[in-house]
C-alpha cells in the first residue's frame, strides 16, 4: 500500500475544512466584557472567560509534574478564548477544604488579580461549592474550576443535536450542587399562618424559594435530556447492531486529545474530517469504512480525546460515545510522540478506558499502541518511547510516514474469518464471488471454463451459502 500524504486527500476542500473555517471565523474580542456585578450570579450564566489568573495545589508527584498539570490547564483556557496572564501553584499535603489553597494564599492571590487586571482565576481540581463562594467572596472576580472549564470547550465545540444534548447534560448535573440564591427578596415563603406580619395576600402555603424553582426546573431538564439521549442511543445501537450483524470488524481511536486521532483517521481512510491544533476538537465520533491489504473490510471510529481528571459528569453524559470504544475489536491507541511525558497521557487514558469498562462486564478490546507526531519528536524521546512501548507503531500523520506499516498491524490484529471453505461457483452466481472478497478473505483464486474456483476464509453464514459449491468435502 502507498503512503499517503496529506495532500492525497485534501485537493477539494473538505468537511473538516469547512468546519475549521467556520470555527475561526468568530471569536471573542478581549475588552469587552460585561460581566455581572454580582459574583454571586455567576452560576445562572454562560462562562465568558477573559484574562484569568491559573492557581494549582501541588499535593503529589514532582515539581516538572506539577507544572506539566498547569500548562495544560493553560492550554485549556487558551482553547475556551482565555488569556492566560499569571500561573500560581501552592505546595500543600492537600487542598485547603475552605479556600483550596489557604487563607494566606488567598490574600496574596487577591494582589495578583488587581495588580494583573484579571476577571477570572482558574483552580486546576474541581472545586467543592464551598470553596468555590468562599473564593468568589474574597477574590471578588469570578473563579471557575478545571471541570468547568473543560465543559466550557466541550459547550464551544459540540455540532450534532446528541453532543450538545451530552454537554448540557453534564453542565447541569454540575450545576446543581453548586446553585445558589439571590437573596431573600425573591422569596417565596412565608412560613406558618402566612408568617405574621411577614404574610399576607398570596404568600400563605409552603411555597418554595428562588433556589429551589431553579432546581425543580434544571431536574426536569435532565430528565428530558436523558429521555432525548436514550432515544439516540438506540438509533446508535441500530447502527452498530446492523454492523455486528454483518461481521464488520470495528477499530476505534482512542487517546488523549490532541494526539492527532482525527489526523490518523484521515491519513488512513481520506475522510477530511476536522483537523485543528486544539484541545478536544473532535467531540462528535466519526465512522469511516475502511479495507486492509487482503481486502477486508473494518470500520475505524474517531471518538473524543481524554484528559487528565476528564469530569466524570461528562463520562457518564457520553457513554453512548464512549461505548464505542469499548465494543470495538480494536483500540488503536494514539499518543502523542511529540508530548513531554507520552507516559502519563498513556495512563490517563487507561484510567478513563477502566471508567468505562466499569459498567460493563467482560475484558477491554486488544490494544495497538501507535506513537503519533514522530515528524515533530526528536529522535532521543523516539527511542525511549520504543524502548518503553516496544510493540508500538511509529507513524506521522502529517507527513504520511508509517501509515502503511500501521496499516498492516491493523490488518493482522483484527478478528479473521474462521471457516475455510474451497468452492467452485458458477459465473451464473457473481454475487457470492463479491461477497467472498467483501467479507472474506481469499486465498487462493482461479478462473476455470465451468466457474470461480475459491479458497477462501468466510464467516459461517457465508460458508452455507457456498455449501452448494464446496468440493473437495466439507467446510473446514
């Protein structure tokens, strides 16, 4: 098989093309914020994220880990429109459970954001509601969590009607706990006989507050939001019933985001979906049909990328997307050969693939790791990675270096068909010869006077249509 490059596929321009045009077409102009008085409003909004200020707790690990956790956090909020201005990271045994990194701490923080000019402060871990009031309290801008952040991106990036309907649905089952009220003013209890004094005309009965309308109505959101996704799942499961159904092998690409997932799948099937160089640019999963050398047929899925402390609303808002994954016959496991520790993505990712396998029963599909960016790495960093991975491919994307060779592990991995069958079909009966190359694999073929003479490896439905034709005695 030739080597593609990336040109072979991208003359005309393409869906992903498209796409990424229409993406960077608009963006948010800094300056021009209208951001609400009151802190405490922040939650009954969407984010605007400006200038932020990043703050981190060191609890474990090294030095070099901790600040790896904070660039990324960086790049996070670069990818949601943010200017990052200034990254902080406290050393601690563990979070301060009231302000997350200390009364002190806060204090100093509080210097840094008027001194820089921020509206925004980012806490890379998820914030417990209390740490997040008592930040907003002090710091008197506006503080979001790294949980939050991610949904932000996963709110920016979602296109279909089910990825926007997983995202709102994890936004919400965040939201909940972290409600508050606007006061005693938009109260709608009084309490006893009308409360007295307090009472009067409309006011008797329980009533209920501001807060808790909020809640009663984001419950019954998610309730339709969960109705609506189920109804998508079973079209999903339609889809990969049918191709179950026909024995079609399925790989699916897994791996941290951006580690050029969507690239490989362009490189190998030509699908022009949407390549950018951002965080979680593909959130909607994209199935291509593709062929291995022999002529087998298999499907290749490109899924969302997975992160570091991925939040586990949106693990459970995806899991139709995620089980993809999980019921392929193949996990081609992309990592980014360019990155400063490949290691850790690699064990982020299996810790979010044994989230998933959770809730089912039964093993993980086999995995082929393959070492993506190899254009971009320097050669030191390539040999460790081999010698760290020995069974890896080395591939880029990009150039086109490797595919071939990833293409032929692929090949020898997927399931094969079990029955041998030698058959002699007649001319009369075409069909079946093109089935036998479409869902089988041939391995020996001639053309005699009375028909197609095939030695040929086929699933069993496929070896009783040929019965009729079998010479030389039964299916093996």
């Amino acid at each position: 098989m030739t080597e593609l490059t990336h040109t072979d596929f991208l003359d005309d321009p393409s869906i992903g093309e498209l796409e990424l045009e229409d993406r960077a077409s608009l963006r948010r102009v800094a300056g021009l914020s209208t951001e609400l008085a009151d802190i405490t409003e922040v939650e009954y909004r969407q984010l605007r994220l400006e200038r932020v200020v990043l703050v981190g707790v060191w609890t474990e690990g090294t030095a070099a880990q901790s600040e790896a956790s904070l660039a990324e956090l960086a790049r996070l909020a670069e990818t949601a429109g943010s200017e990052v201005l200034e990254g902080l990271v406290q050393r601690r045994d563990k979070p301060d459970p009231a302000t997350y990194i200390g009364s002190g701490k806060v204090r100093e923080l509080f210097d840094i954001v008027v001194s820089t000019g921020a509206d925004t402060v980012i806490c890379d871990g998820e914030l417990s509601p209390g740490q997040l009031r008592n930040l907003e309290q002090r710091l008197k801008v506006k503080v979001i969590d790294r949980t939050a952040l991610i949904l932000d991106i996963f709110a920016q990036h979602a296109r279909s009607k089910e990825g926007k309907a997983q995202v709102e649905l994890a936004q919400l089952q965040y939201l909940i706990p972290r409600l508050r009220g606007w006061g005693e003013s938009l109260s709608r209890q009084a309490g006893g006989r009308a409360g007295g004094a307090n009472g009067g005309v409309g006011l008797r009965g329980p009533g209920e507050t501001k807060l808790e309308t909020d809640r009663r109505r984001i419950n019954k959101r998610v309730a339709k939001l969960r109705r609506e996704i189920a109804s998508m799942d079973a079209i999903r499961e339609t889809k990969r019933g049918r191709r179950v159904a026909n024995e079609v092998p399925s790989v699916a690409i897994v791996g941290y985001t951006n580690a050029g997932k969507s690239s490989l799948l362009n490189a190998i099937t030509g699908a022009g979906v949407l390549v950018e160089n951002a965080l979680f640019a593909t959130l909607d999963p994209t199935t291509r049909r593709s062929a291995t050398p022999d002529g087998r047929t298999y499907t290749l899925t490109d899924t969302v990328g997975f992160v570091r402390h991925l939040p586990h609303q949106l693990v459970d808002a995806f899991r139709s997307t995620l089980d993809e994954a999980a019921d392929a016959d193949l996990l081609l496991h992309v990592v980014d050969g360019s990155d400063p520790a490949p290691e850790e993505q690699v064990n982020a990712v299996h810790e979010v693939l044994a989230e998933i396998n959770q809730r089912r029963s039964g093993p993980l599909p086999p995995e082929l790791i393959v070492i993506n960016k190899a254009d971009a790495a320097d050669e030191l960093s390539l040999v460790r990675l081999r010698h760290l991975l020995p069974d890896a491919v080395v591939v880029s994307a990009r150039t086109g270096s490797g595919v071939s060779e990833l293409v032929e592990a692929i090949a020898e991995r997927l399931p094969r068909p079990e029955v041998t069958v030698e058959a002699l079909v007649p001319y009369t009966r075409g069909e079946l010869v093109a089935r036998v190359h479409t869902d089988g694999e041939v391995l020996a073929e001639e053309h005699l006077p009375e028909g197609t003479r095939l030695c040929a490896r086929v699933r069993p439905d496929l070896a009783s249509a040929l019965e009729t034709y079998v010479v030389n005695g039964s299916p093996a």
